[in-house]
C-alpha cells in the first residue's frame, strides 16, 4: 500500500491532546488547528501531522513514493464519530410524525401501541437480509456525511431470537461497510406486546437470558437502558445494567430525557461510559456525572425533532461533564443521519459553540464508545480516519447549515467517499 499525503489543508483541525480522556470545560475549545497542515499515513495509520513544510521537509525523499491529495483551501478534521444511534431496523414512521405535528406527544403514540412497538413490528417481520439492506442505506448516507465510526443499538427485537438478528445485521455492517460499527444491547428499549402483562418477567428475560447469550456471542460491546417514566423505572435499570457488567457489557443509558427520573444519578452509580439525552438532569446528577467522568451524549436533533427544549450544554459543560454529540438516528425521535446537521443545532438551540461541538462529534464522541485511543483525532498512531469538507474553515461546516460540505472520506487511510458518491463497499478490499 502506497503511503498517502494529505496536502496543505487550510485548516487541518487535529483534536490532539485527547487520546488518554475526554475534553472537559474550556480543553473542549482547543482545537489544535494546523493552518497549512499535512498528514502523512501508511498502511491505514497517521504516521505524522503537521504543518506542510515541516512534513515535505521530513518525508523528501519518500514523495516520490506517495499518493498525493491535495487539500489547499479545504478543512480536514478527524471522521466524525456518532456515538449514539439507532441504525438497524426496518420500516419508517412518517404518519407519527404527522400526528406529531397535530399534537399527539411521541410517549401518548408509543402507549397506544404506535413508537418503537411499530418499528418492532416491522423489524421482526423482516429477515436479516433486508435489515441489512435497508441500515445499509443509512450507513452510506452517514459516510456521505463524514461519519467513519457509528454506535449501533439493537431494541427493535425485544426477544432474544430478534435481537440477535438486529446485532448479526450490525456486526455483518461493521465487516462490509467502511464505516465502524460498535454494538450496544438495547433489550431494554421498551417492554413487548406479549410480556405487557408482567413486564417484571421481561426485565428476568433480559437479565437471564438475552445478556448471557449476546456476551457469549460477542455481539455487543455496551448495555443501554431506556429510563423513562411507563418505560424502565432506575430500579429496573440498575437491575440490567449490573447484570450487563457482569458480562463485560459496558453500561450507557437512556437519561432524563422527558421528565427528571434519576438517570444521570444512575449513570454515575453504576459506573456507565455515557448517559444520553440529559433534558431533564437534576444538578446532583450532573455533579455525579461530573465526578465519576461519565460522558453526556446530547442529542439536539431529538429536541428538534420531538418540538422540545434541547439539554442544557452549558451547565453540563460548566459542570465538568465531558460532552459528546450523536444524531439519534432513529424512525420516531430523529430520523436523520447529518452528525454536521446536529452540530449546527447545539450551537443555535445548546449555545454551544462551533469548536465545542466539534470536539463533542469527535473525540468525545470517539471516548463515548470506548475509541478515543483509536480514533476521533488526528495524531501519529491513530486510524487514519478523516475528512475533507469543501470549506475553509470548521466553523463553516456549521454555520452554512443543512447542507452536506463533505468533499472526500478516508477511513483507514483509503478514499472510501469522493466527488459525493461511496466508493469502496468493501472492508479491506
Ligand atoms: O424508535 O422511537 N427514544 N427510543 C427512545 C427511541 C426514541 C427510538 C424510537
Ligand atoms: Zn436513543
């Protein structure tokens, strides 16, 4: 493989200094942009960044040998990380979404049998052949969108034999597809039709039965929890996520998003990698959070979607939680796949500002899914997993918003996405 160097990039936006932990507080703004900046990769790997004369100068005699891209007048950052999302199921939700907007809330839709019960339906009915194909769809148009690693829940099964299925759909995406898959287990997502009559003996299912075999499987890395008020109570939650730990599933959870429920305080209890949504987090969950380092995933597209406030950035930020941002991807809450769109959301509705919502989309959005050592910056020694946004500086990439700037992808050092189209399908190949 022929070493490849990326040239001169007007801003070569590297997140260096992230690698060991999070960004906190005001680490979240430095950037460590390189203006000129050049990236030397061989073999899929980062093995130099830095200004353009400095790296000419290092590799003289080695230019003849390389792949040259040149990047004069374009931003290059690390490929965006999206560290929560919903990406295998079947079907769409459309007509919810029209009740929606006549004003029916999204939790009145699900107790009347509509929300996730739909998307299990349609995910149950369908086989593993077409879940793949239709995740795939979105997986493409995630890597359009300058996406190289995304975390995938299940939680559209709600029995082992469908949860399995989703997982084997995901695991047969991360081998295929350019883009990193990282599993989670989302048995708990919402109790089934056939066990509404004792949803106790579904939380034993989950707990007896589903976490054994998906570890034994090795079909997830986490173990996430939806902790909502007519969904699963903190006890319940608790209960999954220690029986996940003790199957080496890592815990995340599905937080405060509607009401104030103890989720961020649980998060911290049970030692869990990130708490998500965080709408309605008490300031004492947040200071847990804080002191015990557990990533806040916020997902202001949700917000945006569903016609709410967006989480409070700031006061978690200011806090000393460390912040990630994730789209959400899913059919009833979110249904879209623009982690640059969600960026330019946290800055208008979160007051985040364009360097922290960088940061949030991709270092730690990388330590959100236990990958901050491997990818999410761009330093010597990591995956070289990277953007090129047809715009001159980072900012810009939020601040004309809604529009897709992405010109080339490159994961693991081979152009997977140029002149806006896929082009290598194939891991590896
Ligand atoms: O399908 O509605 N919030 N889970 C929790 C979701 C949204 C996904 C869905
Ligand atoms: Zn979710």
């Amino acid at each position: 493989m022929r070493p490849l160097f990326i040239r001169r990039a007007r801003q070569l936006v590297t997140l260096a200094g992230g690698s060991a932990a999070p960004l906190v507080k005001e680490k979240m703004s430095d950037l460590h942009i390189i203006e000129n900046g050049s990236v030397w990769i061989e073999n899929g790997t980062i093995t130099a960044v830095g200004s353009d004369d400095e790296l000419a100068r290092r590799f003289a005699d080695r230019l003849d040998e390389a792949d040259v891209i040149d990047a004069r007048g374009k931003t290059v950052t690390p490929g965006l990380i999206d560290p929560h999302t919903h990406l295998v199921y079947a079907g769409s939700r459309e007509r919810e979404w029209t009740m929606r907007l006549d004003g029916a809330a999204y939790m009145e839709i699900m107790n009347a049998g509509g929300g996730i019960h739909a998307t299990t339906k349609a995910t149950r009915e369908a086989s593993e052949e077409t879940l793949y194909e239709e995740s795939k769809q979105r997986l493409d148009q995630f890597l359009l969108h300058g996406v190289t690693t995304v975390e995938a829940k299940s939680g559209y099964g709600l029995s082992l034999e469908h949860e399995i299925k989703q997982l084997e759909a995901a695991k047969r995406l991360h081998d295929t597809h350019p883009v990193d898959v990282v599993s989670t287990f989302l048995g708990a997502h919402a109790v089934p039709p056939e066990w509404k009559h004792d949803p106790d003996e579904y939380v034993r299912l989950i707990i007896n039965e589903m976490i054994p075999e998906v570890s034994r499987r090795g079909l997830a890395e986490f173990n996430d929890v939806f902790c909502e008020r007519g969904v699963f109570t903190p006890d319940e939650a608790r209960r999954i996520l220690e029986a996940g730990n003790e199957y080496g599933l890592t815990p995340k959870i599905h937080a405060d998003e509607i009401e104030p429920y103890g989720g961020a305080e649980l998060a911290a209890e049970v030692g869990a990698i990130s708490a998500d949504h965080l709408l309605r987090a008490s300031d004492e969950g947040v200071r847990r959070m804080a002191e015990r380092g557990v990533i806040g995933v916020l997902l202001p597209g949700t917000a945006f979607f569903l016609m709410t406030k967006a989480a409070d950035a700031r006061r978690l930020i200011d806090a000393g939680v460390p912040v990630a941002l994730a789209t959400d991807c899913n059919p009833g809450s979110s249904p879209t796949v623009s982690l640059p769109l969600v960026m330019s959301l946290a800055c208008l509705h979160m007051r985040m500002t364009p360097a922290e919502a960088m940061a949030a989309a991709t270092i730690n959005a990388a330590h959100a899914i236990g990958r901050g050592h491997l990818v999410g910056s761009l330093e010597p020694g990591k995956k070289a997993d990277l953007v090129m946004f047809n715009v001159p500086n980072y900012v810009q990439i939020m601040y004309y918003y809604g529009v897709n700037h992405v010109e080339m992808v490159i994961k693991g050092g081979e152009v997977v996405v140029k002149d806006g189209k896929v082009r290598n399908e194939t891991k590896g190949a």
